[in-house]
C-alpha cells in the first residue's frame, strides 16, 4: 500500500482536488428581510433545511473526530494532505451552518434542543467499537454526498431560495460532493479491505441509516412547531414532496443505499459526478474563499505546528459538548 500508485488517492486520480474555502457568510439582519418560510415551496421545505443546518455541526463534529482517529492511521503523504483538506472543510461547514443557526435562533429555531437531541443519537454510537463508528461516519458521508448531489444536479430544490441563503447549501453540497471519498478511503487505508471490514461498513451503513430516519423527521417536526404548523398537513405534505417527490431531495436514495452493499463499492465507481464540480465551480465558489482559508491555515499552523487547525473551530453554540 506504499507504492508510489496507492501514494495517488481515488479523488485526485480523478483530477478532483479538495480545497478547504473559507466564505465568510454573513446571516445578519435577514430575519427582517425574509419571510419565516423563505423557501417558495413554504415552512416544509423550509424546516428540512433547517434541519439539515440544525444537525450540522453537531454531525461535522462527528466527522471530524473520526477523521482525526484515522489520521494517524495513514502512512502515505496524499492521503494524509487529502484528509486534513476534509478535514478543514468540514470545519468551515459547520462554521457557516453555525452562523445561520444564528439566525434561525432569532426566527424562534429551537436550534439547541435539536443539536442536543441528535448528540444523544450519536453517543449511542460512541459506545460502539471505533471500527463501526468510523462506518457509520463513512456511511453519512455517503448520504451527505448523495445530497450534495441532489443539490448540485437539481438547481430548481433552491430555485426562489433567497440567495444568500441558497449559496451556503450550494457551497456545502458541492464540497460534500469533492470530498465524498475521503473517508471511505481513509477508513480502508487504515483497516484494509477484508470480509471483517466490508461486514463493520455495511453495519454502519444501516445505523447510519437508523439515525438518520429517526433524527431527521424529529427535528424538522420540532421546526415546524416552532412555527406553529406542526399539525399543518399541508407544511408535512410539501416537506414530504421536497424530499421524495419527483426530483425530490432524497429521491431514488434507495439506489445508494443497495449500490452501498456492493463488496467493489467506491463513492466514485457508484457515481462519477464530477463534471458537475467543473460545470459549476465559477457559479459555486468564490477563488477568494480559497485565499482566505489558506490565510486562515497559515496562522493556525503558527499556533498549532500539527497544521490540522480547523478554519473554524467547531462551533459548540448548538449543543456539542
Ligand atoms: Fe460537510
Ligand atoms: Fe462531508
């Protein structure tokens, strides 16, 4: 595994390179600007991206933690230069959804209370082996990439969307897309590519999925009551449409989940999307954001002579202990 070949990681071999951005957005004020349900289609879709945003730095956390448990792991330099990439990003996701989780706690977002609740989920998870917590990790990944997918692909999810509200799901989406196999080849880097491993990446998936059927339907549940339309059929059936209607957020999620059970699954094997990172990257990001962060990494690496400094810490506002 230390030929100069495996040195080449899946994603650059691809010509994909992971660039940790920094974009500095700023939420300030928009609860007088926007209406409370600020997506076109109403407070449905609303409150599932919400949710999403809610869950997001309490679930980055999840990820980076597990990243920075693998990276010892890593022997090769590209892999290791790939996974501190991720895991800046990462850092920079939950940084921004913490900034609009700001926002959303002015527009009455019970923001905490549902970080804490998915922290509870994810401690069930804790108590596991570090194996089937680094699957479940790499398994949200893969769901996170099927999202930033649907995102990339179908523009019209956040067609209306206010656009300072929409280019941090596009943002997001697209990074999620440029580092979707990071872990998963950090997770077989440092633990092969057995029967043992294929079984701990399959379990993982199927708690990942668990978790993610119980957390995300309770915590847009608790947005949407918080804006008084908990028993409005008609905010459940638009959320639900959002999701799994045609063209829907998660439509044909069914496909990722078999294609995951393949014993040659790869996030690009599955799915080479990356055309949609080339297509869109003059729409997406900002060059800018790239200098900032590499600032931001430079002045971390003067505190830190490790250098896998997050951009931004790991914003704990939302509950993470
Ligand atoms: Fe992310
Ligand atoms: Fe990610």
């Amino acid at each position: 595994m230390d030929d100069r070949m495996s040195d080449q990681t899946s994603t650059c071999r691809l010509g994909v390179r992971v660039t940790p951005r920094r974009p500095g957005f700023d939420f300030e004020g928009l609860e007088h600007e926007l209406p409370r349900a600020w997506h076109p289609a109403g407070i449905g879709p609303t409150a599932f991206l919400e949710a999403l945003s809610a869950m997001a730095p309490v679930v980055e956390g999840f990820f980076i933690d597990d990243a920075r448990r693998l990276l010892p792991r890593i022997a090769a330099e590209a892999p290791r230069a790939e996974v501190e990439a991720f895991l800046r990003q990462e850092a920079a996701h939950a940084g921004m959804h913490a900034a609009f989780n700001r926002l959303l706690i002015r527009w009455g977002v019970p923001v905490d209370a549902s970080a804490d609740s998915v922290l509870r989920w994810l401690a069930v998870v804790d108590w596991t082996s570090s194996d089937l917590r680094s699957a479940v990790a790499m398994a949200g990944e893969h769901f996170l990439g099927e999202i930033g997918n649907a995102i990339l692909s179908r523009p019209e999810l956040l067609a209306g969307v206010d656009p300072r509200i929409a280019r941090l799901f596009r943002w997001h989406g697209y990074e999620e897309v440029e580092h979707k196999a990071v872990l998963f080849d950090a997770f077989h880097a440092a633990r092969g590519h057995g029967l043992y491993t294929y079984a701990v990446r399959v379990a993982g998936l199927w708690i990942a999925l668990v978790l993610l059927a119980l957390a995300l339907p309770a915590v847009s549940c608790r947005i949407l009551a918080s804006a008084g339309a908990a028993q409005d059929l008609r905010a459940w059936r638009g959320l639900i449409r959002f999701v799994f209607g045609r063209g829907g957020m998660l439509r044909g999620g069914w496909r990722a989940v078999a294609a995951y059970h393949r014993r040659d699954f790869h996030p690009w094997r599955y799915l080479d999307n990356r055309r949609f990172l080339s297509e869109l990257r003059d729409t997406i990001v900002d060059p800018a954001w790239e200098g900032r962060a590499r600032r931001a990494a430079a002045g971390a690496a003067g505190d830190d002579s490790h250098g896998t400094q997050p951009d931004h810490p790991v914003d704990n506002s939302s509950g993470r202990k």
